[in-house]
C-alpha cells in the first residue's frame, strides 16, 4: 500500500510540474483521488512525508480546498508529523476565509460546513485564530435557528476570551430560546432576545414592584409579555395590558401558514404556560382605538412596538403620553428599522419627532435599537 501511496503522490507532482494551467491536470486529480480512497481505507501509513508535503504544497498553491489536502489534514496519522502544522495553520485560516465569503452572501449553511472544517484542522492556530471561528461558526448556527450548537461554540470564544460582550449577549439569547423551547412556548419568530441586555439592565428595577402596571402596544405571539411576566411582574398585584389586532401590518408580516386566529391562539397559549394568565388584560383592537379608552395616568411602563410606521409609532406614543405616570419610562423598539420603499415612514423619524417635541419633558435613559425614556413631567 505505501509504495502504491508514494507512488500516486509523485505522479500528481510530476503531473502538477509539467503544466502552467490554473488548475490541476486530469492525471493528478485521477492520482489524488486513487491516493485519497487509500488513506480512508488504511488504519496504518508509512508515507513519505516530504513527498506528501511537497504534493500538498502544490495542490494547496492552486486549490487549497482540494478533498485530498482536507483528508491528509484530519487524518490523525499524518497530524503527528510536526512538520505539517503550518500548512494546516493556513489551510484552516482558507476555510475560514471561504466561510466568511459564504456567509457575506447569505449562504449560511455553507458558511457553517466551512468554518468546521477550519477548526478540524487547526487545532493548533493562536488563541486569537481559533476565537474569530468559534464566534463565525456560533453566528452560523445561530442565525440557521440551532441554539445548541451556537451555544457550545459561543461558550468555547468565551474560554479563550471571556470578557466579550458581543457574545456574551449572543449567549444569553441562545440560552433564553433553549429554555424557551425547554418550557414549550409556541413561538415561530424571535424579534425580542436581541433585547434582553437591554432590558436586564434597564428594567430590572421595577422587578416585583407591587401595583405595577405595564401597557404593550404589539403584542404578537408574547414573547415579551411573557419574559415581562415571568421576569418584571413578579408581585401579585402586578398587571400588563396588551394591545394588538393580531392581523400583523405596519412592518410585521404574517407567515404563509398563519392567520389572525392563530397568531392570537399562540398568544394565549404562551400566555397561560406562564400561570400569571389573570395578570394580562388582551385588547383585540387597534391601539388608535384601545389607547383612548384607557385611564390616565396609570402605567409604569409603556412598551411600544406596535405598526413600524413613522406615523402611526408618533400617534402610539401621542396617545400614550397622558396614560403614563410621572417617573414611568416609555419602551420604543425597531428604532433602526427601514422601510426601503417609503423611507419617510422609518421607525426612527417618528420616534425623532416625540423626543425632540417632548425633550422638555423626558430623560434619555438608553439609545440603541431601542429607545428609552423616562416621563418626567407632565
């Protein structure tokens, strides 16, 4: 077998040498294939390893992705031979690379596949290396919808590094959706987790306040109300109004499988697997209708994330003004959302036009994403 191996190794380098073309010729990627197939099928070698190397080089000088290099690369045998730690050193930072232009173009899935095989292979690149291709390869997985896999290359950037905010947050949310599926909440998006440090930071004082009261302008299927609920509205007497036609609109869309009856179906099933159900007055209306029949001066916390529109966002919070208590904080969220077709109406410009009419009468409590203020005069 070896003299077979060696032999197939120097027929793809002679084959590589005799010829300038930009790829390699049919002869060595017939030789590779036949010297590949061997290496899989053998527990034992007893190659030469200057010739594998050379063969290498030369094959990684025009297609570093080649099937046979990766082989070589995570063949334990061939691993041993300290001599090849640089070329998997740079073949990894290749996949890498390769991952990262997969996942430029939306290809997330590729964009996972190579960010793999760049850790199988360089095991042994700097600490600073191998921490950007965990933090790609726990984004791949990530935004492909696999918490547990996020989390374990999340949690492995944070061994090498553990004072990373970026992924710390990202931690926290794959944590909240495995424990969101956990408990069995019937959630089909996640447009709140990106909110939680915010919210951990910014909210947590109203924790367990008796008679505390929040109002909720877009409630969809509860994620929100239900992490409000579970984390915030802790005392007995605490209470949360929520406001939504569950018809979706104003920058949120309903799925193909979903209709107003589901989508509000969901919402009461999160709702109850919370067992805080009888603190959660639901209002199925439009909030330029609800908002008016609601008493003055009597929430702590209103959250809008209601219609996206700058209008109508300006209209929420114009009819929210006088139902919030003095002290109390205005939530705004999708600060940075766009609509591309009327950009007139982003989130932002209707949010702008509160704040810089009511600037008087607020305090900038945070800036991001999300916009809080805090009410303090009438």
């Amino acid at each position: 077998m070896t003299a077979n191996l060696n032999n197939l190794l120097s027929l793809a380098v002679s084959s590589i040498e005799s010829t300038e073309s930009k790829e390699i010729p049919i002869p060595a990627k017939l030789a590779l294939l036949q010297a590949n197939q061997l290496l899989l099928s053998e527990k034992s070698l007893n190659v030469n390893a200057n010739l594998l190397l050379q063969t290498l080089a030369k094959i990684a000088a025009i297609n570093p992705f080649d099937e046979f290099i990766y082989t070589c690369l995570t063949c334990q045998e061939i691993n041993q031979i300290h001599e090849f730690r640089e070329l998997r050193n740079s073949i990894a930072i290749a996949y890498n690379i390769q991952g990262n232009a997969f996942y430029q173009q939306g290809q997330i899935q590729q964009a996972a596949i190579q960010y793999q095989k760049a850790l199988q292979i360089g095991q042994e690149l700097s600490p600073a290396d191998l921490l950007g291709i965990y933090f790609n390869t726990g984004m791949a997985y990530f935004l492909q919808k696999q918490p547990e896999k996020a989390q374990h290359f999340f949690q492995k950037a944070l061994q090498i590094q553990p004072n990373l905010t970026q992924v710390q947050q990202l931690l926290t949310r794959v944590k909240y959706q495995l424990q969101t599926q956990k408990d069995g909440y019937k959630f089909s998006q996640d447009w709140f987790s990106r909110n939680l440090a915010i919210w951990q930071e910014n909210l947590i004082h109203f924790r367990n306040q008796p008679d505390l009261n929040i109002l909720e302008i877009g409630s969809w299927e509860g994620r929100s109300t239900c992490w409000l609920l579970t984390n915030i509205l802790t005392h007995p007497s605490s209470r949360i109004t929520c406001i939504d036609t569950f018809e979706g609109g104003g920058g949120t869309a309903l799925e193909a499988n979903d209709t107003k009856t589901s989508i509000e179906a969901k919402f009461d099933f999160n709702i109850a697997l919370t067992e805080a159900a009888a603190k959660v007055t639901k209002i199925v209306n439009t909030s330029r209708v609800a908002l008016r029949k609601l008493p003055l001066n009597s929430f702590d916390i209103i959250y809008i994330d209601g219609s996206h529109l700058a209008c109508d966002v300006l209209e929420d919070t114009l009819l929210s003004w006088g139902l919030l208590k003095i002290g109390g904080s205005i939530v705004f969220d999708d600060y940075d959302h766009v609509f591309r077709e009327v950009p007139n109406q982003n989130t932002k410009i209707g949010i702008d036009a509160f704040m810089a009419s009511f600037c008087h009468k607020i305090q900038l409590i945070h800036q991001s994403h999300q916009i809080i203020v805090k009410k303090i005069s009438d």
